[in-house]
C-alpha cells in the first residue's frame, strides 16, 4: 500500500469528499476512506496517510482510526484494542489520550480511550506551497554548535543591534567585578578588571546540587592564572564555546566569579547582581543542564527530534511534485516570559514534586533564574530540543520562521482573564505578580528567599527611589500588601512552614516556605478595589535591618507597629479540606452580649493549621487586628508577656455581609508585629 504515496500513477484528483483538498484547513477523515482517497489517486489523502509513521502503522497493537488535519498539524488516532492497552501506551510509550467521533464510516466508539500521535507537516523556506495551511519552519540542529545553528544565533544578535533600539547599548558597559576571560586559547582564566568596560554574557544555570569546579578562597590566585578547560563542567564549558562562537572575551558565572566559602563576598556580590545580568550583552540560559555536568550543546531530544523527522516527496493537485516534513508536534509554552517548543509527554508515574522540568527547561523551576532570565535585555535559551531567543522586542525560535506573537509570549498573570507582560522597565508594578511566581520556584536552601530576589528589588528599587523597600513588600504598597496569603493548589504537595533561623518578620510572605498569592487582588474579590478605601490599620511604622552588607537580602531585625482595632476572639473551622478552610468566631462585646461571624481563614504555616484543627469545635483564642473594611484581618499570636507584640498567623477574610463592628469587637491599640 506504500506504493502509491505522492508518487501515484493513478489520475491526480484535487481532492475528496473527505479531504476537500485541505483547502477548509481542518478536516476528520476515518481509516477507511483516508486508504480509498490515496488508492484513488487525491493527493491530499496521500500526503495524510504518509504523514503516519510507518512504525505505529505495522505496529500490531494499534489500528489506525482515524486522522485529523488542522493547520499544519495532523492527529494520528488509534484503536488499542483494550483499556489496558490505552492505559501502558499513554503512560509509558508517548502516546496521548484520544475521543471516539460518531459516524457511518467511524469504527464504533469503544468503553476504552483511544490513544493519539499529534505530527507537525511544513516545508522549508522559498519552496512552493501547493496547500496553502502548511507553514514554512526550519529544521533544527542535531546539536547547537553546527554551523546553521550558530549562523542562526549571530542573525539574531546582529538584526537586534540594528532594528532594536529599546536593545541597543550606546556603549559598552563595565565589567563585573570579576569575569572569566575566554579569549582563543584553550583555557580561560579568571581576571579582576575593575572599572574596564567591555562586552560579556552571563551565564544562568542549574547546579543541581554541588558544582564540581567553584572558586574558594584558596584557589582564586590559581583561577587568575589559568582554569584548566578540560576542569570544567560541562555546562560551563558549553557556555565557553557559545561565547568564543560570539566573539565574546568574557563570560560571568556564579560558581568561578563569586568566592563560594566567603560570606562577605556572597553577599557583595549578591548585591550587585541586578547590574551583572541587567549590563551583560546577552545572558546564556543552560536550560536543557539538569546539572553543571550535563551541558546543553549536544542533548538526546535534539538528536531524537533529528531521527523523527522524516522527508515526504508527494505530487501536489495539480500533478507537480513537491516536498514537505514531518516531525513530532512539540506543544509552544511561553512561562518565563519567553517563547519555545518542547515535548509535553511525560511518565504518569512521575509525581509532580519529582518533576524538575517546567515546559521544557530545568530553570524555570529554579528560584535563583527568575532575576538571571527577567533582567538581561537579551536572553538566548539553550532548550533539550532547541534554542530560543529572547529580548526586549521579540521572541523568536531556532524552528519557527520569524518572531513569535507578542500576545502569546506573556508572563503568567495575576489575573487570567487579564493577561499582560510583566515588564522590567516598571517591576514594582507587576510586584505582586513577581511574587506569585517566584515562590512556586524551587530554592536548595530557604533561608535564601529574599536573597534570590534581591537583585530583581535593587532594579526595581533603583527606578523609584523614593519609596522604601522591607523584607520583599514596598512601603508604597502598605497596608494592603500585609495581605498575602498562602496558595495550596489541589493536588500540591506544597508545605508551607516559617523559616529557621528567621531571614524575615512574620508580616513579610519571605517568612515562609509555601506557595504565596495575593488572591484579593484576584476577580472573584473584586481585584483589589477594597484597597482604596481607608484602611483601619494606621500610623504604620517599620524598624527592618539586613542581617548583612545586601540591604535587599536577608532581615536580621524587623518590627512593624501600627494603629488598629485588636479584637480577642474564638475561632473554629467549620469543615473544608486541604485548600479551603472555612470558619466561625465569636467575641463578648462590651454589653455582654455574643457578636459572630464567619469566613475563610488563610493559614501561614501547616503547624498553625494542625494546632487549629486539634481544637476542634472548642476552638482557639487568639487575636486579630482588622486591616481593611472590618472584615479583612491578620491573625496574630501574642509573643511572649507582652500583650502587645505578636506574630502573625495567618489572614481571617469575611464577606462584606459579614463584617464586624469594630468598637463593639475590640480595642483601639498601638501594636507591634515582629
């Protein structure tokens, strides 16, 4: 039956009843009729039919159902034959879940799932089109090194200096502090060029535990004179070769540039590295390195991806003979503010805490990347399968011609129906989105939450000077920020604790280890509009001091104080489950008599929840201090024998038919949260 493909003898027909020669862009065609088109000589037919591997056709347990064609993709759909079968094919072999179609011509939907391959159809540039849906695309390298990888990657550098004026730099910008001079030699070496100007890319990487070659105290005269190229890691050495590739003299990488057993130079340097990515030319994003050792120029994807494509010679309607490719349809993401490619199939036994790619990159789950990707003007991501291409004006990617579109390549908002790109030029706008996102990422050690971030708050911060920034909120922004609350989605398995030893006050969300959102701000709370009306907590003031020379860094003392009605309560939750947990207090008013309400509670941490649920329908006494409309509270536990200086527990929210009196519920007092 292959015979016939493209090449057919048989009188060429425009198309069929089925097909309707492409020309609709998207069509359903059963097994049976798809077979009979390309027998009968419709092109169309024969181009969809061949665009089946020829591995899954004689694949014995699977039988073709039936293909769909929208666009440029076509949808290979399967007949396993049991749900067994359905079940080991999607979890193990690649495939994904499908649905029966009805119809006279359909086999019968059968009480099993069906499984499908999805394959993307396109021709290079400057060849004929005879179906006008099938795109132009490129190919993509076995590996990043080879020539038209290169070539593409110089192209993208060279029409952003010319056509980017929001890119440009007028001058070279100074050097960090210190860099690794790459030069032509085989081994770099590391020099301290303080004040000297000069072009150099950043790296941004994964260490994936510890990194083999770092710079301590007791090897930087040896990094000054040379750094053995066949020493480093993989990763590094890949960055190496991009950067020679660039004609680029010096890279900055983490591990060699910052003295790995100095906490003094940590944290200088670590103030600095809102300028190390903002300045670099562009940074290098080791995407596809699950570790230092990895490397990312020659990855298995690539090379798969290479072996999946496949050549199909057809002759077009009118008889003239034409060629198109086919290659696994790879699902476009554009987390992380840039727009990719990547396989979407994953193992269903893999759990999603053990899961340590996002869309297709290791760093998009790594905390540390967010201000290394967010800052630079320039971003070239090295993925498994491809790289792409990020700046200041466009996304583009080594498989798709031109860039990508702009409404599609957005940072994930805050609110979903809203989408916007969050953009470096004004961060503390996007704040709290930036915050979202940060803390679903994932940090070796937790006491670095703020110092992570620090480098996206210095930028932010050196835009509006005016306003004070405390241990992750903005003075600006104050009451209504104290409101964040902890996110716990279905199915996570995100805890969330306060962190030891302290790195920040209990009223700053960097105090703990869970998911946080600002979920008031969202639609279903009105998006925040409650925030500008007069707030109950007033006359608020802040005592916070870094721990060390990073003023954005880690807190060594914090308090905040402020006016507002302290109310004494019982509360009890009244159900829920391991997101939502709805409650129930009461309070004896002055009269004597009993005021109630009820709502949601958001708990900081998992211990304070347990300690809630212990209490049962008896409750706890605590106290809490009302934030905004009499009906938004932060709730508090009182440290030590002070009456007057608490923690902070959690956020009480009540609906607005719900909100208390004040002066009938509590006490006008001037408080200390610490």
């Amino acid at each position: 039956m292959l015979q016939f493909f493209g090449l057919s003898r048989k009188k060429v027909r425009s198309g069929c009843r089925y097909c309707q020669g492409l020309h609709d862009g998207g069509v359903r065609i059963p097994a049976t009729e798809l077979v009979r088109g390309s027998l009968v000589g419709c092109p169309a037919c024969q181009l969809l039919y061949q665009s089946v591997s020829p591995v899954d056709l004689s694949d014995p347990r699977i039988v073709l159902a039936f293909v769909r064609f929208y666009g440029d993709a076509v949808t290979h759909t399967f007949d396993p034959g049991s749900e067994a079968a359905s079940r080991q094919l999607c979890s193990e072999e690649g495939f994904f879940k499908g649905r029966w179609f009805a119809g006279p011509s359909y086999p019968p939907a059968a009480s099993y799932a069906p499984v499908e391959r999805v394959v993307e159809l396109f021709r290079l540039e400057g060849s004929p089109s005879h179906w006008p849906t099938i795109g132009t695309a490129r190919h993509t390298a076995a590996a990043a090194d080879e020539p038209q990888c290169l070539e593409l990657i110089r192209c993208w550098v060279s029409d952003c200096d010319r056509k980017h004026l929001g890119c440009r730099r007028t001058s070279p910008t100074v050097l960090p502090d210190r860099v690794v001079f790459v030069g032509s030699r085989p081994d770099p070496r590391l020099v301290e060029l303080q004040g000297t100007r000069g072009k150099y890319v950043a790296l941004s990487h994964r260490w994936g535990g510890r990194v083999s070659l770092q710079l301590r105290k007791d090897t930087i005269d040896d990094f000054k004179r040379r750094i053995p190229f066949s020493r480093l890691p993989k990763t590094f050495q890949d960055a190496i070769n991009i950067c020679r590739a660039l004609a680029v003299d010096y890279i900055w990488i983490d591990s060699i540039c910052i003295i790995q057993d100095s906490k003094e130079d940590w944290e200088i340097q670590g103030s600095k590295m809102d300028q190390v990515y903002a300045n670099c030319l562009l940074t290098i994003a080791a995407d596809a390195a699950e570790n230092g050792d990895a490397g990312f120029i020659r990855t298995s994807e690539r090379q798969a991806l290479e072996k999946k494509t496949r050549t199909m010679v057809y002759r077009g309607p009118g008889g003239e003979k034409g060629e198109l490719f086919v290659r696994p349809m790879r699902t476009f993401g554009s987390l992380g503010g840039f727009g990719r490619h990547f396989e979407a199939w994953e193992r269903e036994d893999i759990q999603p805490s053990q899961r340590l790619m996002e869309q297709g990159s290791y760093l998009l789950r790594r905390g540390w990347v967010l201000q290394e990707t967010f800052l630079p003007r320039r971003v070239l991501h090295f993925l498994p399968g491809e790289v792409s291409w990020r700046c200041t004006s466009a996304s583009r990617c080594e498989c798709k011609i031109g860039s990508h579109d702009n409404n599609k390549v957005v940072h994930e908002p805050l609110d979903g129906e809203r989408p916007r790109e969050i953009k470096t030029e004004d961060l503390r706008e996007y704040w709290k989105e930036v915050i979202e996102q940060y803390t679903r990422r994932q940090l070796t050690f937790a006491s670095d939450r703020l110092l992570a971030l620090a480098g996206l708050a210095s930028y932010a911060h050196s835009a509006n000077p005016d306003v004070s920034y405390y241990a992750g909120l903005w003075s600006d922004t104050l009451p209504s920020t104290f409101l964040w609350t902890v996110d716990r989605p279905v199915h996570s398995d995100n805890t969330s604790h306060r962190i030891q030893p302290s790195i920040a006050p209990t009223w700053s969300w960097a105090s703990i280890t869970g998911y946080v959102t600002f979920l008031f701000w969202k639609r279903n709370f009105d998006r925040g509009a409650w925030a500008g009306s007069a707030p109950d907590l007033t006359n608020i003031r802040i005592h916070c001091v870094p721990s060390g020379h990073n003023k954005y860094g880690n807190v060594g003392d914090a308090k905040m104080t402020a006016e507002g009605y302290l109310c004494k309560i019982r509360v009890w939750l009244t159900g829920g489950s391991e997101w939502h947990f709805p409650f129930r207090m009461e309070t004896e008013k002055p009269d004597g008599a009993l005021g109630k309400s009820q709502g949601y509670f958001y708990p900081d941490t998992d211990e304070f929840l347990a300690s809630l649920r212990e209490k049962g329908e008896s409750g706890m006494l605590m106290m809490v201090v009302s934030v905004y409309e009499s009906r938004m509270f932060l709730a508090l536990s009182q440290v030590g024998k002070d009456q007057l200086v608490f923690e902070r527990e959690g956020v009480f929210y009540c609906e607005k038919f719900d909100a208390v009196i004040l002066s009938e519920w509590g006490r006008k007092e001037r408080i200390t949260i610490i």
